[in-house]
C-alpha cells in the first residue's frame, strides 16, 4: 500500500485526489509546515529533493507529482486515467502533464517580483502567463477535458492550479476554465480528497 | 518532415539535439529576439502558448519541449530514447523529464528575486535549489544517464538545465554533475546541435 507524505497546504493534494478516482488504498501521513511557512525536518529527511509530495511505495520514495501520478495509475491500476503512445491524443496528454510545472514556476516568479513590478522580467513573466492562459482557454473551448474527450491525470495536474494560483485565478476572461474548474471540482473523489488533504483540511488528532 | 521553429538562445536547441540523436530529417526555421530579448511577432503568431520550441508537425503545432520530444521518439523512433511503463525505471525517466521545468521556474524566480535578495521567497528558492542540486549528485553517484543504465530524453532534457542555468553552474560542489556534462558534451549529436543551433550558433545568412 502507498504511503502519501501529506504536506500541508501542497501539490500532495492531487495525490490524493488521484487515489480516490481510483478507489485505491492508501495511507496518509501528514507534516505540519513550521511557523516560517516551510516543511519541517521530518518531511526534508524523507527524500534528497524533498518537494511535496513525497509518495513511499514499498522501498522507493517517490517525488514530483506528475511522474508520480502516471506511475501509479500504470503500476497499480492498469494505465487508467493516462494516454499512451499509440493513441491520437498522446502528445496532447504530455503537453498538460507538463503545463503544471510551468504555471508553478510562474507563480514562484510572481511572488518574487511582487505585485507592483515592472521591467524586462516582468514582462517575460507578463507575456508566459498571457500565454498559458490563451492556451487553456482555446483547448477548453473545443474539447470537454485538456487531453481530449475523457478524464485523465492531466486535469488532476492542472486543476490544482487553475484553483490555487493567483495568476489565472485573477483575471476575468476565462470562462471556459472557469466552467470547467466548476465542473470538475464537483467529482465525488475530489471533493472527498480536499476534505481529507485541501489546503483547508486539518490533521487528524493525534492518537 | 518535423519543422523546429528556433528561437535563438532557447530551450529549442534540445529539439535539434534529439533530432541528430535519432538521425531524422527536419527543417529549421529561425526566429531572431528583439532588441527587448523577446520572441518576435513571427513567432508569437506560431502557437496560442508560444513558448519556446514551437515543432510543426504536418498541421499540427507543437510546444513544450518535454512533450515534443517524447511524442517525437515515439511517433518517428519507435520508442527509441524513452522508457515504457512496463520497464523498472519508468519512473525515473518521468522523473527527470519533469525536473527541466522546475530548473527554470528556479531559474526564473533567481532572475525576479535579483542576486542579493533575502526573505522568505528567496528562502524557499534556495531550499528548493539546495534539494535539486542534491537530487542530481546522487542520482549520477550511482547511475550513468539520469535514468539508469542508458541515454534518454530525460538526458536530453536535463543537460540544457546543467550547463545553461547559472543556479547549478555556480555550485562548486557537484563534481557528479560536472563530470555528466563534460561526457554528455562530446556527444557528436550533441556537438552538430550546438553547432546548428546552441547559444553561439548564428543563423544562416539570408538567401
């Protein structure tokens, strides 16, 4: 059975999220950032790169929740939820495993610059986020999910941001990721998952 | 035949690299910064995202290099250069093929923040620069390429985040990776990309 390292208020959400689409067993053990906002010594000795999330399977610790979500659905559950090589949307299905990373970045170079910046890296930064946000508002627009016709972890990926980052979340012309956020934050396993590890969810009590 | 749209001084150059790798045609088609550094009008007009590469395959426009050259290995190469969810290291390929974007959201945040910033911000970049640069060395303390035993696209990625990224470039204790680099450089694929199209390659005069 994995074992999901649950930083609080993290991308270990969508881990997660992704056990309960697909009805696998997990077990969730959470670290509390300290009051300087940064995870604690118990989280940063479980892997050399200590992102969140950290995800143990068996002897492994696993890192970077995009490699990890593809991973489990191919180890554990048959390849559901992903695209593989052979099918017509496969380049469309790594695109978006992929835009998470970039939108992330962005955000980390926002709270960097602050909100009144101006200069040559705000402009870079200005014009990737224009960017990203055209790109998601024309795959919306002619398709139901971001990698075709069907839900993947591709929409697990991005939805996190779509919600959490201020960027796309702050601008007003983006209807179709607005529906669709409506709509898939509406999923049963979803919902489920932010009531056990959203970024408003507590920690259990200690036993 | 692929059409790789180059920016000059971009990530493009690693779809040249893997495009001499496998030894597949493909035009190239050059994109010159403006006096901003910005991409040009030309190239915006490419793609709704317009990152850097844009590949043009048939009527199709391709971004995000990650996903360009994985779709590229397998609808072109038979699979050559990536590792399948029925191999034991499929996770590490996945790994490292997303660590090139956490480089550059890194790398961007380092240029809003400026060199000399303090802070909670700069904290978390450091920290998280700290764990990567960790993750590298021992990954290449006990493995030739990044995914085990073989060269890889995870391989293709990541050298552009070692050698052009300052964060890693200036760390003087990452002999495990400097070591990669300088052997990963005297690829003759390698060596022909750099020529055609790396940070020193001019483009071709006008005909």
């Amino acid at each position: 059975m994995l074992t999901i390292h649950h930083l609080g208020v993290s991308q270990s959400d969508r881990v997660v999220w992704l056990m309960e689409e697909l009805a696998l067993p997990y077990k969730l053990v959470w670290h509390t950032r300290g009051p300087d906002g940064l995870a604690p010594a118990s989280y940063l000795a479980l892997h050399p790169a200590a992102t969140a999330p950290v995800v143990q399977d068996g002897d492994r610790m696993l890192c970077e929740s995009a490699a990890i979500v593809d991973y489990v659905c191919h180890t554990y559950a048959g390849g559901a939820l992903t695209v593989g090589p052979d099918r017509p949307n496969y380049y469309e299905y790594l695109y978006w495993m992929h835009f998470n990373n970039n939108i992330l970045g962005l955000f980390f170079s926002r709270l960097a610059l602050g909100e009144e910046a101006n200069g040559v890296v705000a402009g870079m930064v200005q014009r990737r986020e224009d960017g990203y946000a055209r790109m998601v508002e024309q795959t919306l627009a002619g398709s139901p999910y971001l990698a075709g016709e069907a839900f993947t972890c591709a929409d697990i990926m991005t939805l996190y941001c779509l919600r959490s980052v201020r960027m796309l979340g702050r601008r007003d012309n983006m209807p179709n990721a607005r529906a669709y956020v409506d709509r898939l934050s509406q999923r049963p396993a979803y919902v489920k998952a932010m009531t056990i590890a959203g970024p408003t969810a507590t920690p259990p009590a200690e036993a």
